[in-house]
C-alpha cells in the first residue's frame, strides 16, 4: 500500500485548489444556478398561467410539500417584485426541465392551447396513464411521472410524419 504525505499547499494556491464534495461551492457555478433558477421559475409562471394551475398543484409540480407553501410564496414574492427568487436545488431545476419540455410538446401537438388544456386534463386509455389524465399523473408528484408524461409527449411527436 502505497501512503501518500500531506504537502501544505504552496502559499497562494489555496484558492487555486477544487473543493471537492462541495457542488456548486465555485462562484460561478453558483450564478450560473441562480440564473437557472431564476429563468425556470418565470417558466413556470407561465405554465402555471396557461394551464390554470392552482397552488397544491404547483407544489406537487415542484416537489413542494403543503407544508412548504411559505417557500412558495417566498419564491412568488421576490419574482413579482423583481428579485432573485435563490438557487434551486438539483431536483428542483430537473423537475423545472422536464416541465418545461412538456409544455413545449404539448403545445406542438395542441398548437391550439384550449386542445392542450384538453388533453391534460382528459382521461387517456394509454396504458402508460391507467385511465387517469396526464395533468393527474403529474401530480403524484415523483420526478419519474414528470419523465413518464414527457417521454410520451416526445414519442407521439417524433412519430408524425413531416
């Protein structure tokens, strides 16, 4: 076995140095996600506004508890008054991503939003759905049902002739 000996950093190379197991801990990887964040959010609020989503469900969408509707709010408050809603956290921004390829591809097959909101919200005999709406199957609010709903989107598209 091979012991390797701590060598003390050469003075002005700390800085220089990775922090390992510290995601996100570069002041720019840490801009970059609050911008993510930032931009996801206003996303959102857009989706939230075309599909008529009420606050439970924009916190099952999100993988928010009830109990976290202050963190909701929060996030609602600093938007509408122009500031920085804060970094998300790597679950959160999926969840943003894939709810924003959805709305992407239902708005491509629907390009009439009053037939998106329809098919949403629209029991679907696809044994992927079990006879519940896509809209239902989102809001069991696992990440994998947010993956599930955009893949089928993503499938029906790629499989029209043009």
């Amino acid at each position: 076995m091979i012991v390797h000996e701590k060598r003390p950093a050469t003075k002005g190379t700390e800085a220089l140095a990775p922090r390992r197991g510290l995601p996100g801990t570069h002041p720019a990887a840490r801009d970059e996600v609050r911008e993510m964040s930032n931009v996801g959010f206003k996303v959102f609020l857009g989706i939230k506004q075309d599909w008529a989503l009420a606050t439970t469900q924009c916190l099952a969408l999100l993988g928010l508890e009830e109990t976290n509707r202050s963190t909701w709010n929060l996030w609602l408050s600093r938007f509408k008054a122009g500031q920085d809603v804060g970094r998300f956290e790597r679950d959160r921004l999926e969840r943003l991503s894939h709810l924003a390829q959805i709305y992407r591809g239902v708005t491509s097959a629907f390009p009439d939003g009053r037939h998106g909101l329809g098919w949403l919200t629209a029991a679907n005999a696809n044994p992927v759905f079990r006879g519940r709406t896509p809209l239902e199957t989102m809001l069991d609010g696992r990440m994998q049902d947010l993956a599930t709903v955009q893949a089928y989107l993503e499938a029906v598209l790629s499989s029209r002739p043009g």
